[in-house]
C-alpha cells in the first residue's frame, strides 16, 4: 500500500469515528496531531526505557503504526505531499556534509 491509500485510510477511519465534525473532542487540527505525534513517539521511547534490550516485536510495531498514523494525518490536514516532503529531504540528505 502506497503512501496516498494509507492516507485515504486513515482518513477514512476520522471519518468514521466523527473526528472530521465541528466540535469533536478529538478534532484534527494540525497543532492537535503534531501534539498527539509527538506523545505517541515518546511512547516508542518509553518501550526502551530502563533497557538496552529490543521490545517485544508486536508492541514496537504498535506504537511505531500510531505514529505513522498520526504523521499521515498531520501531513494531510497541512496540506503536505509527505512522499515528495520525503524524497526532496532524501535529496537535501545526500548533498548535506555529514560530519565524519
């Protein structure tokens, strides 16, 4: 699945549960998502908290969809093409000095 038909599917999902409508509790405005990204990254982090060690497989790719998810959406509702965002960063990366 593409970029685009996973964003068409999260949207889909808003929709669904009424986070689309005026007045939601959960309504998806761009500084609600990026706040919601970022609590669902440090929960990424808090499965390494106190360990060296891997998590559990299921529960790293649990919390690594929830962010991808909540990026899909961020990306979409500001009006973003997050794979040409992507590709034209890879760009940036590959002509950037990094340091040796």
């Amino acid at each position: 699945m593409e970029l685009k038909q996973l964003t068409q599917a999260m949207q889909a999902f808003v929709k669904d549960q009424g986070w689309d409508r005026p007045g939601s509790p959960r309504s998806q405005t761009p500084k609600n998502l990026a706040a919601s990204l970022c609590i669902e990254a440090a929960e990424v982090l808090e499965l390494f908290q106190w360990s060296e060690q891997t998590p559990e497989t299921h529960l790293l790719a649990e919390e690594l969809a929830d962010v991808a998810l909540y990026l899909l959406q961020l990306a979409s509702v500001s009006g973003i093409d997050l794979e040409g965002a992507i590709l034209e960063k890879l760009q940036v990366n590959y002509n950037r000095r990094w340091d040796q």
